[in-house]
C-alpha cells in the first residue's frame, strides 16, 4: 500500500504572519490524520517561520524548487543544503509553471532532481500535459518524455526520496479538474512508463499525486482511483479548513 502524500503548493502567496497563521490553524485540524503524508511549501521568505510553527507536528516542510549547487556565485538562487537548513525535507520540482515561465527544460530539470536527492531532500517532481498537447494527441509522447528525460540517471534507491505530480496544465488554476477517469488514466501511463523504465517494485511503490483544482469536495473520488496515491493542491492549500478537508479526505 501506498501512503497518500498531500502537499500544499503555496506558490508565491502568504507573508510570514499569514504562513505561521495557516500553519497554526491547520495544526490541530490533521493532528489525527494517520496513513497520509502532510507537506506545505511556502515561498522561501516564510520556510524558517513556517518550519518552527510546525515542529513536533505531522506536517513536513517543502520548498518549491532549488538549483542544483550548495554555494557559489548564482545571484537569486538558493540551494537544497539551504532548504535543509530552513528545515525542508521536500522540494517541488519541475513545476509547470518553472517550466513555461522560467524556461527551465528536462535536462536542467533532472539535473536539479538528482542534486537534491543527493543530498537528501525528498522531490515531488511534477509532469503533465498542455490543453494543446492533450486536444493534438500528443499528451502519452509529452508525458513519455517528461518521465524519460527528467529521471534520466536516478537508481533504485533514489526512488525512495521521488514522488511524481501529475498535474495537467489546463487544470491548474483554473478550476477545471480533471475527471477521476482522466486522472486514472494519466496515472496508470505513468505507473506504466516507470514499470517499463525501472522495473516493477519501484513502479509500484512511487506515489503518483495528483494536481490541478483539488477541492474538498473532488478529493474523495479523486483518491478513490487505485493509481491516485495523494494531491499537489495549490489554491485550496491557501486555507487551512479546505487544505484539512483534502488532507481528510485522502486518509
Ligand atoms: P490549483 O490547485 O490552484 O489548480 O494549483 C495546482 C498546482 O499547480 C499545484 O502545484
């Protein structure tokens, strides 16, 4: 069995104040959830508040991305040994809109993904499909792709570190989610696409989120589907009742 992973993609909301309040108030809502894996991601500013508010909880701390270096002259950046020290244990990478608004492509990808493993942080690395590439038929070749290039390189013992998103881009944001069998669908490819790669017992052990309009009221049947292992929640995660009634619905 597979244990749901739930992670809050904050992407760049909340102050430190309004982290450390989310955090505080979703505390006490999910302190008895067992049998699923609770992660939030603040922007960087926030993750040393945020991380403090949540010790000794059931919630983990994830960054939501890196560049694959520890130190040295990359003005902007930040590393996953500084995640670590913020008290991260996760990082997203790979996001959608990393690669459609920074240009960050497969190779620079899984670059990061295997620096960060290297050292420890555990990665939710996200794939998926545009409208356009779903509506030509391309979406099983992009996916494909995704998978092939961006975890190009990674052992079985890495895969004990990854986690998989999928989160197609026409649903990301836009209230649009994908049907439970269109979820399925996709996470059975992918299941098969690691099975092909690298072999059963890690096809069968990665958890395979989905991300793109969770709410509290599509989780449940989303979570129903075998090949659905947990979510990469955006806006719902803004809150700490929706983000506990997802977080419910996946236990
Ligand atoms: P929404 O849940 O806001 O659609 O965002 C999904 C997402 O991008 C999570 O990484």
């Amino acid at each position: 069995m597979r244990t749901p992973l739930v992670a809050g993609n904050w992407k760049m909301y909340k102050l430190i104040a309004d982290a450390v309040d989310t955090v505080t108030a979703l505390k006490p809502l999910v302190a008895d959830a067992e049998g699923v894996e609770i992660v939030v991601c603040p922007t960087f500013t926030a993750l040393y508040a945020t991380g403090q508010a949540l010790a000794g909880s059931n919630i983990a701390l994830g960054a939501q991305n890196c560049y694959p270096k520890d130190f040295g002259a990359f003005t902007g950046e930040i590393s996953p040994q500084m995640l670590l020290d913020a008290g991260c244990t996760w990082t997203i990478i790979g996001h959608s809109e990393r690669r459609q608004y920074f240009k960050e492509d497969d190779a620079f990808l899984n670059e990061k993904l295997r620096y960060a493993l290297a050292q420890g942080l555990k990665v939710m690395f996200c794939i998926g499909e545009t409208l356009d590439e779903r509506q030509t038929g391309a979406m099983n070749a992009v996916l494909e792709r995704q998978i092939s290039k961006g975890l190009a390189g990674l052992s079985a013992a890495d895969f004990a570190g990854v986690a998989i998103a999928y989160e197609p881009v026409w649903a990301i944001g836009t209230g649009i989610t994908a049907t439970p069998e269109q979820a399925e669908e996709a996470h059975e490819f992918v299941r098969g696409l690691l099975r092909a790669r690298f072999g059963q017992a890690i096809a069968e052990a990665v958890r395979i989120q989905y991300g793109g309009s969770v709410k509290p009221d599509n989780a449940a049947e989303l979570i129903a589907k075998p090949n659905v292992d947990g979510f990469l929640v955006g806006g719902a995660s803004l809150k700490a009742d929706s983000f506990a009634a997802i977080v419910n619905a996946a236990r």
